[in-house]
C-alpha cells in the first residue's frame, strides 16, 4: 500500500496527534437480553443522530 499521506502539514514532524472527541463520562447499563432489542436501541440512535446533523 505504501506510505500514509499526510492530509496537512504537521510542523511538530511524525509525532503529530489529534486526540479523540470527549465523549463524556460512561454509564452502566444492563444491556437487552434480546440482540433484537439491542439492534432497536441502536438503529433508534442512529437515526436521531442522523436526522440532527442533516438538519445542521
């Protein structure tokens, strides 16, 4: 595949990072006990997410 590009220039040289988004504290949860349930909870994110940034 070859060398990474680089998509910037980055004057602190290879040791250049973007640290990742703050997501907030975690929760605990008890998760569903039907994958089902689990795919409904996150198909129902998804999609408010999905309609947020395309109203933005």
């Amino acid at each position: 595949m070859g060398v990474p590009v680089d998509r910037h220039p980055k004057p602190v040289g290879r040791t250049h990072f973007h640290p990742p988004p703050e997501a907030g504290p975690a929760v605990a949860t008890d998760p569903p006990g039907d994958y089902r349930d689990l795919l409904s909870i996150v198909t129902a994110f998804v999609t408010e997410r999905v309609e947020t940034l395309w109203s933005e």
